[in-house]
C-alpha cells in the first residue's frame, strides 16, 4: 500500500488500519523499503502499527543500480 512517509496524508494511519484489519483474507503483508534510503522512521512507524495490530509481515529492500547510457 504506497502513500506512508513524509508525503502520507493525514486520514493514512486510520485508513491503513482499517484496511489491515477488515481483510480477513490477508495473510501477509510486505514492507518495502529503498535501499538508498535504507529504514527510517516511518518504517519504523510501519512496522509499530503492523506488531500492534498482529498483522503478519516481511521486509523486502531494494536497490537498484543506476544505468548510465555510454554516449
């Protein structure tokens, strides 16, 4: 679910929760994180809410490597 972190709106945490809790066909959800940035606080944020709410989760991190053109 992208839309966490500095730009989040304000109704996000209250959305997220809702919508973590109402699936009852949920059985796992994944962080993703960037791997220039690495974990910051609203992951941290994420992962407080998903251990409250006794939502299963993973961590996936990413890093993609920038492709320069040889011109």
């Amino acid at each position: 679910m992208p839309g966490y972190g500095f730009r989040q709106p304000k109704e996000f945490s209250a959305f997220a929760s809702e919508f973590l809790t109402s699936r009852t066909n949920l059985k796992r959800t994944f962080l993703v994180l960037d791997g220039h940035v690495g974990f910051r606080n609203f992951d941290q944020d994420a992962v407080e809410m998903f251990e409250q709410l006794k939502v299963p989760y993973g961590n996936q991190i990413f890093l993609l490597e920038e492709h320069h053109k040889n011109t």
